[in-house]
C-alpha cells in the first residue's frame, strides 16, 4: 500500500514540472514573435495607443491531410480595469482554429499577433468563444506607409502574420478562438473567468509572462 502511494506522488511530482514547461514555453515563444513584429515597427504607434488587448499565436500549423485544419495555441493579454485602459494583465491562454485558411498555410509554419483596439472587440474575444466576423470585425493590419494613416471605426481586431521571417496584415476569415481552459487551470491552478479577471486586474503576473507584458508596455507606451 505505502509503495503504490509512494509510486503515485512520484508521479505527481514529475507531472508538475512538465505542466509549467508547456506553460513557459507558450509564453517564451509569443514573447518572441511579439518581440519581432515591435522590433519591425509592423504596428503603428496609433494601433499600439488604441489597443485593449492583444493576442499571440506562435507556430501555427496545419494539421491533417488536403485542406486540414489548422489549429493553434496562443496566449492573450489585455489592459486591465472596467474601461480596459489600465497596466497591462496576466496573460490568459487561447486557442485558435483557422479551418478555412487550412489550404494557405501549407506545412508552412505561421505566427499570428491579433491587436484588439475596440471596446466591442475586447468584450467578445473575453466571453471565452469568438467567431471572427460574428459580433468583432477583423481585418488584415495596415503596416509600413500604411499603417499610420489607419483609422476606420468599424474595425475591431487588426490581424498580422509572420511567415519565413515576413509579417504582413492577414485575413483570418471566420477564425475561431476560445479560452484554453485547461492549460489556464494549469497556469493558474484554478479555473478562471478571463473577462472577471482583467476587469479586475488583482492577477498577479506569473514570473515566465512577465518579458511579454514588459514588451507591451514598451510598445503601447509609444501611442500615449
């Protein structure tokens, strides 16, 4: 009896270290691309001062044989407060399911950074399932000349993608993406309501985010 449990408690112990890995990992790798597209200046300094939240989707791929689907697993982080204009948040992680750009993305590998610069598009990305299109419109981001001259009301989410080292504004159709519920219990040991906890903004930042939030900061500090 006392090896079997012995055996068990071995088993839990070594299943932690594996669970923050895939945390840490996912957040090493959106603070990467992040990173490239702020380095690049893709994203105007107006987009940056407009911007409630953001999204990250390192190495998207498609999966499955023909058209496929394309699936991916990224990380989402949003000013807090009621009117989503304060410091940046915890991250919260998302997945993303690109099913109709299945037969562009090839076996390329493909990053996505999503900026959220409404209100409108902040609250439906938070209610946990958004279908791009539904509710939020989205649309390829204007970058270099054309990124500073951007100024259309109706738009709620600016999309860019990054693929061979190239970011450019993309279309991403009637994507869907959803909390990842089982990887934010992961991270956070508990079950989380996204929209509860940015509103409130009392989170606190888990060590391995805190390079991504350092560079939103860096980067939305511009648009003030």
């Amino acid at each position: 009896m006392k090896t079997n449990l012995i055996a068990v408690l071995l088993c839990f112990a070594a299943s932690v270290p594996a669970v923050a890995q895939k945390a840490d990992k996912r957040l090493a790798e959106s603070t990467a691309v992040l990173t490239t597209i702020v380095d690049k200046n893709e994203i105007s300094n107006t987009a940056w001062g407009r911007a409630k939240c953001v999204l990250v989707y390192p190495s998207v791929k498609k999966v499955g044989i023909g058209i496929g689907v394309s699936y991916g697993r990224g990380v989402l982080v949003c000013r807090s407060g009621a009117n989503m204009d304060g410091k940046w948040g915890a991250p919260i992680m998302y997945s993303l399911d690109t099913s109709s750009l299945g037969a562009q993305l090839g076996s390329t590998s493909t990053d996505y950074v999503l900026v959220v610069i409404t209100q409108r598009g902040a609250d439906k990305v938070l209610s946990g399932k958004l279908k791009l299109g539904a509710g939020a419109s989205a649309v390829a981001g204007p970058s270099g000349a054309n990124a500073a001259a951007f100024n259309d009301p109706n738009v709620d989410i600016l999309s860019y993608s990054q693929s061979k080292g190239l970011f450019a504004g993309a279309s991403l159709g009637s994507a869907s993406m959803a909390t990842d519920e089982k990887a934010n219990k992961d991270l956070y040991g508990k079950d989380i309501d996204a929209a509860q906890m940015v509103r409130d903004g009392q989170t606190p930042t888990p060590p391995a985010a805190q390079p991504l939030v350092d560079v939103l900061q860096k980067a939305s500090s511009k648009g003030m």
